[in-house]
C-alpha cells in the first residue's frame, strides 16, 4: 500500500523552486553559533562547511536519485562509484572489493594512511528500496525537509563522511590523518556466508583505533549509539513416537513432541525472560505428525490428527543480546532446557548468530563525550547515549573487541527510514558535517586507550 503524499503536489512544486540561496540563508539562520573554545583549525573546518553546503545537498541529491536498493547490484556499484570518485579527488587510495562470492554488489574501500589515531570510517550504499518500489527520487518537503529512498539510512550518513572530509582537505588538515572509510552494499541483506561478507570490515578493525559508523541511529542529532544489541537465529526441533494418544504420558509413549516443545518454551522464560537487555521470541511453530519448513525458514505444512501424539515440532525464534558473554551464557541455559528431554522424546535447539553485539564499553563512552564536547563546541548542544534497547544491527558491531573505541548514530538526521516517509532535516545537516570533521581533527591527536 502507498503511503499518502506528505504535501500536495502544488505546494510542493512551489517549495522546490524555491531558489538555492533564499534556502541556504534559511538555513543559515537556524545554524549553530559556535563558542570560543574552538582552536583556529576548527574554526577554519567550520568555515569550509559552510562554504561547501551547496555541494553536499547537491551530492545527496545525487546519490539518493540512483535506486540502490541492495539486490540493485548496479545501481550499487553507481553510488559506490560516485563516492569512490570523491575519495579519489581527495587523494584516498580506493579500491571495489568484488562482492560475487556473497551474492552482493561488493564493497567500496579507501585509504588514506597517516599518522595518529587510525580512524576507520563505516558507511552503507545500499537501501532497502529495490527498483520496483514506488520510492524512487529525492523530493523537497519544505524548506528544511527532503524525502527520498535511503535519504538518512544512510546516503545521508555517507555525504557527511566525505563532506568532512573536503573540509579537512581544504582546510590543509587532511595530510596528517589516518583514515579509512568503507562503504559496504549490502548492509541492509548481508551477503552470505556473512564470514566472507563482513571479512574486510574485520579485517580493518583489526587494524584500527577508532570505528565511527555513520548510520542515522535514532534519527535525532542530540543521540549517539555507543552500544546496541546483537542477533541470533535459533531453531528448536522436538521429535517422538506417534502413537495412540489414550496411550499419552505412559512411559512408553511419552508426552509428544508439542507439550515436549510447550515445556521447553515455558522453562525458556521462565528462566530467562526479564534479564537486563535479553530478548527471545519464538516467531513460527509447527507441530503435527507430519511437518515441513521452507527453505525460506518464514513458511511451512503441518499435518496432524487430534487422537494421534505429536510427532515433531518446529520451532524458530530471534534472540538479542548486548555482549557476547550474555550470548554465551544464554545459548548455554537454552541448551540445558533442551537437554532434559522427558521420555520417549528427543529435543535439539541450533543457533545462526547474525550481527555480533556491540557492547557498551569505556573506550565507546570516551568517544561519546569526545563528540559531545564538539557539539556543545559548535553551540549545537549536548549528544547522550541512545538506549541499546532502542539500537538496531549495524555494521558498526562487527568492530566490537577489535578497535578501542566505537560509535555510531552519528549520520544524517530525519526520521521514517525503511518506509517511503523516509525525509531528513535539512537544517542540521551543516552541522553534523562540522562536528564530524572537527571530531576527526581531534582525534587525530589523542592516544586512543580504551
Ligand atoms: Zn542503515
């Protein structure tokens, strides 16, 4: 179903020609006065900013305009190319990793090695608009509202990585940092095996200080996700002997896979709903004589009769967790319950682990008042920790353990991303550009101890 135009069409026609500079002098009265507890170089970085503003609606335009959609593998490839030609005009060695072996576009790669704090930048091509949704262009709103596929997740958080740094460029800051950016394809659908889709990302964690993704996170300028919670598959296969179900609970017979499945269930919450950040969620059931489960894992068949027990039961659920010692000791409690299988009935549970945890760490909080003294820096006010509670998957959770410090949340501002409402403010896109350029700037200089 369409979702219902946010303006009519003559409204919104009129927006659209309003002229560029009565739209950059709009924004500029809502812009942020700085304070003086800028050095000479940032106040410098903030004024390339702001003479670049043009170019960075301009790039956005551009690159939300290209369907790329994550199965689009050459709409992919084009915006990848777009910002390649950006790194490269900048002096970043660039590189495309092919992504055949994962059944993706691939990745784009650049480097620009340095000295200091080595800083690995995470950025995404794709959207989850393929080309045949109706979701197509970049559209004005109003004056400081535009709406487009993958607008703030994450075109947006992409112009702002290379954006910041033209301003470090021009601003003769750029020579010294090192700093890598990756911007991957398919971060909305991983490609499989995710050990292959996902290798150069660890790959450059391993060799990096400091991991800062850029995805919209909450939407809102004044929050950063310093720790979000990661995901696991799980299936739950019960099986017993069918037999006469006057016979049920004999020793003989059992109590069949369904009450088997039922009280494997039961003692899953009992024993572990209400943990501090733990979820689990059992999402597809089915139990019978005879059952069959898709390929796809979201369908299947059950046969079954009222006077027969249950022969199997499948289960499969979702699991979420902030760290990987909670993983453990959660998967470890599972395969207990399933362990004490009554008689007659066998139980075995098998677990997929998708996105790692990002767990909340010294260096992470470090990191966040680093940014949120920039922001204060620049007069935009104060950023707090986004409850992890509230955090999707990201690609930023891949470089947990292997950098000291990481954040992310910190890309384009908006709201309604993965649906075609998906618009971002305008307004504050000068300044998360400034503060991300000035974030680089500093720590470029400090020991990044986490
Ligand atoms: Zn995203």
């Amino acid at each position: 179903m369409r979702h219902k135009r946010l303006v009519d069409e003559r409204q919104s026609a009129d927006l659209v020609r309003m002229p560029l500079p009565a739209l950059l002098a709009a924004l500029t009265l809502a812009a942020a006065q700085p304070t003086d507890s800028l050095s000479r170089a940032e106040r410098a970085l903030i004024r390339h900013v702001d003479a670049d503003t043009a170019a960075a609606f301009a790039l956005l335009e551009r690159v939300v305009n290209i369907n790329s959609g994550t199965l689009n593998l050459a709409g992919v490839r084009r915006v990848g190319a777009v910002f390649r030609a950006e790194l490269d005009a900048l002096g970043f060695k660039t590189t495309w990793e092919d992504g055949t072996a994962f059944g993706r576009a691939g990745h784009l790669i650049a480097e620009h090695p340095g000295k200091g704090t080595r800083i690995l930048l995470i950025g995404h091509l794709d959207t989850v608009f393929e080309p045949d949704s109706p979701f197509q262009r970049f559209e004005r709103v109003d004056h400081k509202t535009a709406r487009g596929p993958g607008i703030v997740d994450m075109k947006g958080g992409d112009v702002i990585i290379v954006q910041a740094l033209k301003a470090l460029k021009a601003a003769q800051l750029l020579d010294d940092l090192h700093v890598t950016v990756i911007m991957t394809g398919d971060e909305e659908d991983s490609g499989d095996p995710m050990a292959v889709s996902r290798r150069s990302l660890l790959d450059l964690a391993r060799r990096h200080d400091v991991a800062i993704g850029f995805e919209n996170g909450s939407g809102d300028p004044h929050k950063a996700v310093i720790a979000r919670r990661g995901y696991t598959a799980w299936t739950l296969t019960t099986t017993a002997a069918a037999a006469h179900s006057s016979q049920i609970f004999t020793p003989a017979v059992g109590s069949g896979a369904i009450f088997e499945t039922a009280r494997i269930l039961a003692e899953f919450h009992q024993r572990l709903a209400g943990q501090p950040f733990l979820t689990f969620n059992p999402g597809l059931a089915l139990g019978g004589t005879d059952v069959t489960v898709d390929p796809t894992g979201v369908r299947g068949t059950a046969f079954g009769k009222s006077n027969v027990v249950a022969a199997r039961m499948v289960t499969s659920g979702d699991l979420r967790i902030l760290s990987p010692e909670q993983l453990a000791t959660t998967k470890e409690t599972m395969r207990r319950i399933v362990a004490e299988t009554g008689p007659q009935t066998t139980a075995t549970i098998t677990f997929d682990d998708g996105y790692p945890p990002l767990p909340p760490s010294p260096g992470n909080q470090r990191l966040l008042e680093i940014y949120d003294r920039i922001s204060r820096d620049i007069g935009f006010g104060p950023v707090a920790a986004t409850d992890p509670m509230r955090a999707g998957a990201a690609d930023i959770s891949f470089t947990a353990g292997l950098v000291a410090m990481a954040m992310d949340g910190i890309g384009g501002a908006g709201r309604d991303d993965h649906s075609e409402r998906e618009t971002a403010d305008l307004s504050v896109f000068p300044a998360l550009i400034k503060r991300a350029a000035i974030l680089f700037h500093r720590l470029s200089r400090i020991q990044p101890t986490s």
